[in-house]
C-alpha cells in the first residue's frame, strides 16, 4: 500500500461524518422505505419526499458511494444490507435505532469526546444515564430507539440460549422490556422482572401491555447500581449496562448477579467487546469510544479478561462468543449448583 492509497484510507475515516449524516438524513427522509416499493429515479423520489429534485439527486448519489444503494440507469435502489435493516417495518429493521439514538443523541455528545479522553471535562458536561434520564423526552427518545435495535439481538440471543427449564428473568438496565417481551414469548413458561429509571420504566410498561404480558413483566424502578434486586433468578441478564456504566461498577455487577441467581442459574452480559490484544473488532472499539464521551469512566472490556473476572467471581462453565458480528459478544456463566 503505498502513501496515496494510505492517505485515501485516512480520508476515509477522517470524514465518516459525512456518511453518517448522509445516513440520518436518509432515514429522517424515509428514503430506504420509498426505495422497498421499487427503484426510483430522484425525481420521482423528489416527490416522495417532497424534497428539491437536485438535493434528492445529491443525497441518493452520496448513499449510492456509500453502498447503501444501487443505481442503473439513473434510477436508485436499496442494497440488500438497507433493504434488510434500514426499511421501516422490515423484521430486522432498526433504522430508529440510527436516527434517533445514534442521531439525535450520541452523535453530537461524540463532540466533547476530547476534553473526556483527555479529563478536561466540567462536571456540567459529564453525567450519568440517571441525570439523562431524569429528562422524560431525553428518556424516551433513547428508550424507543433503543427498543427498536433490540428486538434482533434479542431474538438471536433466544436461539443461542435455551431457558426452557428456567421459570424467573431479571433484565437489569432492561429499559423497556424489548429482551424480556422477546424471551417470554420464546419462552412460555418465563416470568421477567425488569430494572429500570422511572421514566423507562413509564415507556416500559406500555410495551408490555401492548405485547399482552403484563401479567408476566413487572419492573422495579431506579439506579440498577444503587436499586436491591430481586434473588433467587433462574436468569440474569445484563445487555449494553456494563458500556454505560464506571468500569469500578464492574465487579459489584457481577459479585450482585452471583448473588442474586439461584444455584445453577446462568448470568448472560451482552455487550460490546473487543480482542484481549486490542486489535479490534473496529466496530466494537468504537462503540466503546463512543461511550466513553458520555461516561469518561467507561471502560473497554475485551473478551478474555471477561471471562476471567467471571471466573474469579465464582462462575463456572463460562463462554464469550460473538453476538452481532465484528460489535458485540455474549458472555454465558453459570453460578454453581
């Protein structure tokens, strides 16, 4: 590879910006859902989305540099990757995801990831998923975003871990109940609790009465570092909480889940890992970057080190696999019997 190419491959990464807001831009445009019905030159999708035809034009042509869409002919249509996971109502969609999470939130916190990385960083600027969600629209933006990403993972994660024999779930940090809704209805004879903010939990609960398990979804609310949790679970899960919360809260998460699983229960912690030589996934390693803008306490877990704090914790049988490809893993222990 020589210095020109070298420097291409820079300018890649150094100007992502501008894919992402060609991304978010798209979604707020509905631009992948109007490319579903068919291939759409930019008039016609000018008129679907009651945008100028040349900005319709500019916009298709920087996805299609992108690989988002195709075109031929001078009339645009999605990838297989956008057809599967950016058209609204597709199974796997979570376009929502993107555009109000990543979009609306995250993305302008990335701003203040140097003063964070750096420790420079006023209090003001700094905070806790709490403070966040003390804000109900804060709350529920995040939240319903973060339902709509979850329903895939959950659903792989119901297929990769069979709970047949387990009776009780504790979700900790389950916002609003995407895995607990997934796995009770994988799994008829589950009961979930969820830990959970006040303001998720409000958003929780009507998922929950929309999915018809009230009866068997209930939530404690508060801080699910400072909250008592219920004991005695066949099951505790704990999915993206350890990437949002002060790596020193690490350790008290995993010494609670032991004590809190019932003999031979299994604790399950997805979230987003990277190599124990830190060479990546990429993916992964961003996210975790990601995370540290917001909670400059943040700590990127790798997956062997995982596995040996688990150990060390009391867990047996303990396995760190793959979850979304080249982003997370899901890390499976046992408390002995």
């Amino acid at each position: 590879m020589g210095p020109l190419t070298e420097a291409d491959e820079i300018s890649k990464i150094a100007f992502g910006f501008m894919g992402s807001q060609a991304l978010f831009t798209a979604l707020d445009q509905q631009v992948f859902t109007h490319l579903a019905d068919g291939a759409l030159s930019a008039e016609e999708m000018a008129e679907r989305t009651d945008l100028h035809r040349d900005r319709a034009e500019t916009l298709l042509t920087a996805l299609a540099g992108m690989g988002l869409v195709t075109v031929d002919d001078g009339r645009f249509s999605n990838s297989p990757a956008a057809e599967a996971f950016l058209v609204k109502g597709a199974k796997y969609d979570f376009g929502d995801y993107i555009r109000l999470q990543v979009g609306k939130q995250m993305y302008g916190l990335m701003g203040q990831l140097g003063g964070a990385v750096s420790g420079t960083l006023s209090e003001e600027e700094t905070g806790s998923y709490e403070q966040w969600f003390s804000d109900p629209e804060e709350a529920r933006l995040y939240s319903e975003s973060q339902h709509a990403g979850s329903h895939g993972p959950a659903r792989q994660m119901t297929r990769r871990v069979d709970l047949s024999g387990a009776k009780t779930l504790l979700d900790v940090g389950g916002g609003t109940g995407a895995y607990a809704i997934t796995f009770c209805n994988a799994f008829p004879d589950l009961t979930a609790t969820i830990v959970d903010f006040p303001n998720v939990a409000a958003l929780g609960r009507s998922y929950v009465d929309e999915a018809k398990l009230s009866d068997r979804i209930s939530y404690v609310e508060g801080n699910a570092l400072e909250t008592e949790w219920p004991g005695g679970q066949d099951v505790i899960l704990m999915s993206y909480l350890f990437s949002g919360v002060p790596g020193e809260t690490h350790e008290g998460l995993m010494k609670h889940g032991f004590d809190c699983l019932a003999p031979g229960g299994t604790l399950l912690i997805h979230d987003f890992m990277v190599h124990a030589d830190r060479s990546g996934p990429a993916l992964a390693a961003l996210w975790q970057l990601q995370h540290t803008a917001f909670t400059p306490e943040a700590r990127s877990v790798d997956a062997e080190g995982l596995a040996t704090e688990l150990a060390d914790a009391g867990f047996t049988d303990v396995t760190v696999d793959p979850m979304i490809p080249e982003m997370t893993m899901l890390a499976v222990a046992k408390r002995p019997a």
